[in-house]
C-alpha cells in the first residue's frame, strides 16, 4: 500500500515530496498513520501476553 511505503521511507524522503510524488493527500496519510493498531496486531499483541502469563505460572 502507498501509505506504508510512506512510513517506511520517510526517515530517507520528505514526506512531502512522497505524498506529492506519489498522489496522496498529507492529511490522508497522517490521518491513516494516526489511526489505532489493527485487529490483527490486538490480537497477537492479547495472544504473546496469554502466552508469557502462562509462562510465568
């Protein structure tokens, strides 16, 4: 996706100039970047806690 290609580089680019390059509202990509974690990650994140309190029983 544009957005994570943004986030990836954009300690090597302006973020500027990738929304520009690239056609990408600054305000659409700081929004999708302030967004919360995905369901997916809240659920590895739920299921590495179960796991380490499992082991420390």
């Amino acid at each position: 996706m544009i957005y994570t290609f943004i986030k990836n580089n954009e300690k090597i680019f302006p973020i500027e100039k990738m929304c520009k390059v690239l056609q990408v509202g600054q305000r659409s990509y700081y929004h999708w970047k302030s967004q919360s974690v995905s369901d997916r990650k809240q659920r590895a994140e739920l299921v590495k806690e179960k796991i380490t309190s499992f082991i420390l029983i």
